[in-house]
C-alpha cells in the first residue's frame, strides 16, 4: 500500500492505494480517499492521528503552529514495491543442495557466485517468466538480492551446460541415497520444444513436433521423474530424433544414479514401446511397464484379448460395471539387427471401459468423415497426413492410376477394439492393479510438460547457440524441481484442497513490501497476502514481515538459518 497525490484542477487530492497482482501484471486499486490535501492540512483531528501514528513508531514529530506550513504527509516519499516471496524458493534452493550443487557463495568473495546467479534466473522463470535481458532489467523487485550483471547471467549457462551431469549427480546423491530414499519405478516420456526460427544446427532442427510446429526447429527432451512428480534427469536431443531412439541415452543416464537405486520399472507411453528399446531394458537389469499396440499383434492374440472370458468386472456405486480387465501371460518374440532371436517373457494387461469404447468410436467417425472429404477431393489425399482421414482409405488397384476408396473393412477391424486397452510388463510378479495404476500414474510426466511449457514457459527459448540452449535447460530443470517439490509439500497436507503451479506462482508474487522514506528514515510496510502464502513460509520455517520494519528489522526477520537443521529436507 502507498500514499497516492492526484491533481484534478487546482486542487490536490490524497488516495490510499493498494497494488495487487492480476494474470501477471500489476494493478492499482483506491482503498479510500482522504479528500483535498488543503482541507486535509487543516483538520486538526486528522493531524493529531497521523501524530499518535508517528509516536507509536518512534517517529519525532514537531509541532506546527500553522497546519498550513506542513504535515508528517509532507516528508512522505512515494513508495517503492519489492517481492519477498521468492524466499520461499531460496529456501529450497539451500535445503535441497541446489545451492551446494551449483557452486555455494565463497564468504570472502564480494562477487555473484555461480549459484546466486542462477537462483535470480531460476526464481524468474517461477513467479515471471523472462528473458535474460528482461530479468537483468527487473531483478531490483526482489528485496536485498545481490545485483547480477547480463552478461554474467549468459556466462552462468556456459557453465551450468558444462556441469550438467555432476549437478544432476549431486541432487540425486543428496535428495536420495543419503537420505534412504528407494526409487523403484521411473516414469519416461518425450517431448518437443520448438524455435522461432528455421536455421538448423547440430542441436536444433525439423521433426515430429507434439506442438504442431511443423514449420519451425526444435529440440527433443526424455525427462525422468518419480513416481511423487519430482523430476531425476533429463535429456536433450536433435530436433529430427524418433522418441524410441532416446531410450538408451536414458538407460545411461539411470545407469549413472544407479547407486542410489535399487529395482527400477521404466513406465513409458506407447511412443517408445519398440522391441528393441524393451529389450534394452532388460539387458540393463530393469522392468517395464508399456502401453501395449494390441492392433498390430497377430490374429490368435486379438482373438483372446476379445475373447470375453477371463475378466474381472469392477462395479460402480450402483452396481453396473464401469471396468473389467485380465491379465494374459505372453512371449514378445522379435530379431534384432545382428539376427539374433529374443524371447521376452510377459504380462499382458487388458482392459476394458465402456467410456473409453464410446470415445474410441467418436474419435473414429471424425476419421472417417475427412476421409469421405478427402475421396471428394483426390488430389489431396497424397499430401495429407497419415495420422489423420487418410488412416481409413484404401485402393483398388496397385497399378497407375491409383483408385481411393473408403477402407470398410480397416474401420471394421479398429471397430472391434473400441473400449479395449492394453499394459504390457516385464513385472510377471506385480499384480495387474498394481500393474493398471503405476501406468495411470503417466499423467504426472505429461503435467510435468504442461507446467514447463505454460507456467514457467521454457519457450520461447531466447538463445542460439547448442550450449547456451543446453544452460538454459539446466537452469529450467533446476527452477522445477523447486516448484514441483513446493507442490508435493503443499498437497501432502491432509484434508486439503490441491494447489495447482499457476496458484503458488500467483500467490507468492502477492506478497510485496513497499517502501517508503520519511524523516530521512526508510520504512518497510507488508501489503496484505493470501492465505496460501501464509501456509507456504509456515510450512518451509519462514518468518513472514512485520506489517511495519525499518530495513534493520527487516534484514533480521527475514534471515533464513545460518546453521544446518539437523534433518535433512529431500524430496521426500
């Protein structure tokens, strides 16, 4: 809150003024006007509790004989507005070895460390995604942060991107093994992150896009997380990399945390189920959990995966059935590339929702009617993508010319599995719900995209050059962990409703402090903050500011502990 001075006419007007956070930008409300300041300066009952106000905090105030010659208002300088709720990532970037892994401050030094400098950058992206050049300009609004020059920022992902693999090391170690922590399943998937741009290089460069950004380069990124949310590791890869080809890049990057993890089950999308990856992964000593392409297996496993025999039915409240699944036992046979024969002994898990049969039959018809649009209009049916009408068209000749018509019997075949999916998994002992819910639990890894792309937007990507990009990743890597960790924290709390990213992002650019100087003395006043930013430094040991500080006070109350606790928060 801030004392505001309007002129209107010949007059001058005194408003109190409250600033709040709206869809990222700040605004400015009137909490209540005062009125005219000459009529202010001649109400004596006005004057004598801005008196009783400044004796209360110490403030000497002398008396005036005329209310004309000037007020306490007079000596009041506009207010300035700082976040401290970034303290709440700071202490996370300290207890979850972050700092440590990074590069701690040297005592001695007066410079930015590595560490401060990737915090500034890291706390950003969480509560106002920008680019370097952008926080370089607005870092003044965090309250007592040490000033960081640009081009040390851009010196900063230079070498976050030549450390990479020890910070990843070095988390894993601390937040993991030392504390006992087991990781037994690792949940997988890829994504895509596109460029503004069409110059490809060694790093950048066209492929599949998951955003549909066909026209512009892109990287490729694998992210490992566990089965809380928190992401492992992850790895970047060329634009025109095939999902199943990052498989053994993180086979390796396991490899290396192995000594913190005991039995691992790699739960993965279909995108990456090819026998080849499965079979690596056996190699490699760990189990997997997969989604199952049941279309493309031979007739007598379709006809026992239809056969209604076998299933186990799951009621609803009301007693209709609302799911039923089986579990087959199968051998995945395949040759690799050197002609040798592998036989891979698993479960197969099918499932079947009448939910999921209505919208596998809905999702069908929109197929088929662009394929009907296509067959009106032949000349684009070569052009068009294979993922969409053109799936349900099928030719009568091989030979020139080519003949289109609409596939019936293709669209009676996918007909047949409407509502049927199924889980394949080296896990022969886990039982099938296990099996059915561990490979539910994907959805953590596809949030974990979401929130990357949109909350913190790590695109738009204002860098070119491969290790510039391979830092700026880093640095968003490192930004999430703290926010996915803060979210574990928040929602493990018992009979509590879930806090989602955007909601923590917003609450704690709320809490602000302005800054005003009167009588040559600087005050800090604590604008009001929500109930969740509250519960946030409460649940991390934080003191929250006193509605009043002088900058002293301030500094004191906000001090995170010098001493280490004697229990370690990890990302448990």
């Amino acid at each position: 809150m801030f004392i505001k001075t309007t002129k209107v006419k010949n007059y001058e007007y005194i408003k109190l003024v409250e600033s709040y956070w709206e869809n990222g930008k700040s605004k400015h409300r009137v909490l209540y006007n005062f009125g005219r300041l000459d009529v202010i300066k001649q109400d004596e009952s006005f004057l004598n509790a801005i008196e009783k106000l400044c004796g209360i905090l110490d403030i000497t105030v002398e008396k005036e004989t005329q209310p004309d010659e000037g007020s306490p208002l007079d000596d009041c300088s506009e207010a300035e507005f700082y976040n401290y709720g970034y303290l709440a990532y700071l202490k996370l970037w300290k207890e979850l070895g972050i700092e440590d892994a990074t590069g701690a401050p040297h005592p001695e030094s007066t410079g930015p460390s590595l560490s401060e400098v990737v915090f500034l950058m890291a706390a950003q992206h969480l509560l106002e995604p920008r680019s370097k050049l952008s926080t370089f300009n607005h870092q003044n609004r965090y309250f007592n942060l040490k000033e960081i020059p640009l081009q040390t920022m851009y010196r900063a992902l230079d070498k976050l991107s030549d450390y990479k693999r020890s910070i990843e090391s070095e988390l894993f170690d601390y937040n993991y093994a030392c504390v006992g922590r087991k990781v037994d399943v690792v949940f997988y998937d890829v994504t895509t992150f596109a460029f503004e741009s069409v110059r490809a290089d060694e790093l950048k460069d066209f492929g599949f896009s998951k955003a549909c950004k066909f026209n512009e380069v892109q990287v490729v990124m694998g992210l490992l997380i566990d089965s809380d949310g928190i992401p492992i590791g992850y790895e970047l890869y060329p634009g025109n990399t095939f999902d199943g080809k990052t498989m053994t890049e993180a086979l390796a990057n396991i490899k290396r945390l192995e000594y913190g993890i005991e039995r691992v089950i790699i739960v993965a999308d279909r995108g990456l189920n090819c026998k080849d990856n499965l079979n690596k992964i056996k190699e490699a000593g760990y189990g997997y959990i997969m989604s199952s392409k049941i279309k493309g297996m031979g007739k007598k496993m379709k006809a026992k995966i239809l056969d209604p025999e076998g299933f186990t039915v799951i009621n609803d409240k009301s007693g209709k059935e609302d799911f039923r699944y089986k579990t087959m036992p199968y051998t995945n046979v395949f040759t690799d590339e050197n002609d040798e024969k592998h036989m891979l002994e698993e479960n197969l898990i099918i499932t079947y929702s009448a939910k999921r049969a209505k919208k596998d039959q809905n999702d069908r018809d929109r197929l088929v009617e662009k394929a009907k649009k296509l067959l009106e209009n032949p000349e684009k049916i070569t052009a068009s993508n294979k993922r969409g009408g053109k799936k349900y068209i099928g030719t009568t000749k091989p030979e020139e010319p080519t003949t289109w018509m609409l596939a019936e019997e293709k669209i009676e075949q996918d007909s047949q599995f409407d509502g049927f999916y199924g889980i394949q998994t080296s896990e022969k002992n886990m039982t099938a719900g296990d099996v059915i819910d561990a490979y539910h639990t994907l959805w953590k890894i596809e949030e974990s995209f979401r929130i990357m792309k949109s909350t913190m937007e790590v695109r738009p990507i204002f860098h070119w050059s491969p290790k510039r990009i391979q830092g700026h990743f880093v640095l968003c890597f490192l930004a999430f962990l703290m926010e996915r960790k803060l979210e574990f924290m928040l929602n493990s709390e018992k009979d509590d409703i879930p806090v989602s990213p955007d909601r923590i992002q917003e609450s704690l650019n709320n809490m602000q402090l302005a800054a005003i100087t009167t009588n040559n003395e600087k005050l800090f006043i604590k604008a009001k903050t929500d109930p969740l930013g509250n519960k946030i430094f409460k649940l991390l040991g934080l003191n929250m500011p006193l509605n009043i500080s002088t900058l002293p006070e301030l500094i004191a109350r906000l001090k995170l502990p010098d001493e280490p606790k004697e229990v370690q928060l990890s990302l448990v």
